[in-house]
C-alpha cells in the first residue's frame, strides 16, 4: 500500500488563502501528514446538478443496453474453423438459428488464412448497407469497423479474440432487449467522484489482459491513474482502446460477486490535463457485457487492478436471463 505526503490532492484549493484556511479546517491534523480521505469535493461542484449528471448518464446507460445493437440482442457466438462454416437452422451445420430467423442451408462462411468470406444465394436475403450479398470479403473488429451482414432481425459480424476469428450474431427482437427493465445503481455520493493524479509510463506497459474465456492479450497502458481512499493512495492500470480519447480501466473491489458483477466492472476516464490531473467518477463504474449475455468475450480486471476495499457506487449487479 502506497503512502504519500502531497498537496496535488487539494488542486483545487490553490491560489487562495482563504481556501487553504478552508483546507485545513476540513482536516486540521491529518493535512500535515496525509491527505483526507475522500475529501469533500471541490466547492464549484453543485451537488444537484452533479446529481442530474448521474442520472442522465444512467439513462444513457440503460438506452445503451436497450438500443437495436446493444448487449442485449446477442443471441450467439460461433468460432470458426479453417474452411467451411456453414449456416442455418440444420443441426447438421456448424452455425445453427432457430428455423424461424433463417433457412435450414443459408450459406457458409468461409475461413482461409486469416481472412473470412460469406458465400450464400440472393435468395437468403442477406445485405450489408442494404444491398445484397452472395459473395464478400467480412473485415473483423479488429480492423476498426467490422462489415455488418443483415439478415431480417439479425446482424452478424466477424469478431477476431488472439488467433481465433468468430461470427457474432445480434437480433434486435432478442426477448432478452425486449423485457429488459434496467438495473440497479448505488446512490450517487460525490465522495467517489475523486480528483487523481496520472502516472505516465514512459514507453507505455503491456499489460496482459484475460478474458473469461481464458484468452490472454498484451493491452497497451500509457500510465497509472493514482487516487487516494480513507488516507491510503491506491493506483489502476489505464488501457488505450482503438479509436477511443477516454482511458479504459477494468477494475474490481470487495463489492465484486456480491452487490457488484462478480468478475469486476468497467471504468472510463478523461485523459488528464496538463499537470497530471484528472478526475475518477466511481459513480459511473458500470457491469460488463457478460452481466447480460454468455455470448461476450469480456476482459477481466488485471491483478494490480482489483481494489482491496468496497467501492459503493455505480452499477450494481442483479442476475439477468442469458
């Protein structure tokens, strides 16, 4: 546990006397030898409108999850084999739908050397961008934006995890999406939104990532984002995502398996400004995809990230059909 006299805690007091005045009648003693624990928040922070900020983020949240592409409509995930895949509600084929969704031979997909193709007739009904296909070369995630195939209510993508390459398949009249009634937050406290200090590192760390299908992956971390609680400075691991300015970070805490999902949560933050400084809102720690489906491939919270105390904000955990 790291131990560490600083003033950068009180940023915000800065440039005043009166502030520090205020400082130290806040915490009189322990200002000489640590910074307070959990502080009360900086002063230009209205707690109303802080409080209309979570809930607007909630709402989001819950849209998030709901919308026609969000978690809830993943209905399967089929890795593929190097050559022919074929697809249908035939249980004779490797990638099988209910025969209600598509045909009983629907085409195949087809794995060579890395790159993946869809093969099938006009008569299947598949599109992308809403012109047919029968023929066409898929990009993965991995190369930032995936080819989207249509198929009536359902969508199918190629995602690749490590050295394997699947076929992620949504359907947006999944009745998971459509008898989701939200979940559940801990009260917002302005006490876990903490003012940090970021740590760079100089090159950035690779840090190995496991998924819950016990895949590994090297992430690249640009630095540390270092907090304190109840007088004790703790710090995470933050990861750079492809196309994303906000620093991910895969946490868990003594509330991971009880009120919280049981393999952690997820965390973004601002990058910091100039000084080092930025903000982290533990009140938007919220579940990952695989709290609402077996169908994701989420990461797990890395050692140095899981939390040795409680961390009563956020999403909470309550357990849904999947």
């Amino acid at each position: 546990m790291i131990h560490e006299i600083t003033l950068n805690g009180f940023g915000w007091f800065r440039g005043s006397a009166y502030a520090v005045m205020l400082a130290l009648s806040l915490c009189p003693a322990s200002f000489l030898f640590s910074s307070c624990s959990r502080t009360a928040p900086k002063p230009q922070i209205d707690g109303a409108a802080y409080a209309k900020e979570i809930d607007q983020w909630h709402a989001e949240r819950w849209a998030g999850l709901k919308s026609e592409d969000g978690w809830l409509t993943l209905v399967g995930l089929f890795w593929l084999k190097e050559g022919e895949n074929k697809l249908g509600s035939d249980p004779a084929n490797e990638i099988v739908l209910p025969a209600g969704k598509i045909g009983a031979q629907a085409g195949k997909f087809v794995l060579k050397d890395g790159a993946v193709r869809i093969e099938t007739t006009p008569k299947t009904g598949f599109t992308v961008a809403g012109k047919p296909v029968t023929s066409l070369a898929l990009m993965s995630d991995e190369d930032g934006s995936p080819t989207l195939l249509q198929l009536g209510s359902m969508t199918f993508q190629i995602i690749k995890r490590g050295d394997k390459l699947g076929v992620r398949v949504k359907d947006k009249d999944n009745p998971d999406r459509l008898h989701f009634e939200g979940t559940q937050f801990f009260p917002t406290a302005l006490t876990w939104r903490i003012d940090a200090q970021f740590v760079p590192y100089n090159p950035a760390h690779p840090v190995s990532i496991t998924n819950v299908l016990g895949m590994q992956s090297d992430e690249s971390s640009p630095g540390a984002v270092k907090f304190e609680v109840d007088g004790h400075s703790y710090q995470l691991d933050a990861i750079t995502e492809k196309g994303e300015t906000k620093y991910f970070m895969i946490i868990a805490d003594k509330t991971s398996g009880k009120e919280t999902y049981p393999a952690g949560r997820y965390l973004y933050v601002d990058p910091p400004d100039a000084a080092g400084h930025l903000v982290i809102d533990f009140n938007k720690a919220y579940s990952p995809p695989c709290a609402f489906t077996k169908f994701a491939t989420c990461p797990l919270p890395p050692r140095q990230n899981r939390l040795p105390f409680a961390i009563d904000a956020g999403e909470k955990y309550t357990a849904h059909p999947k």
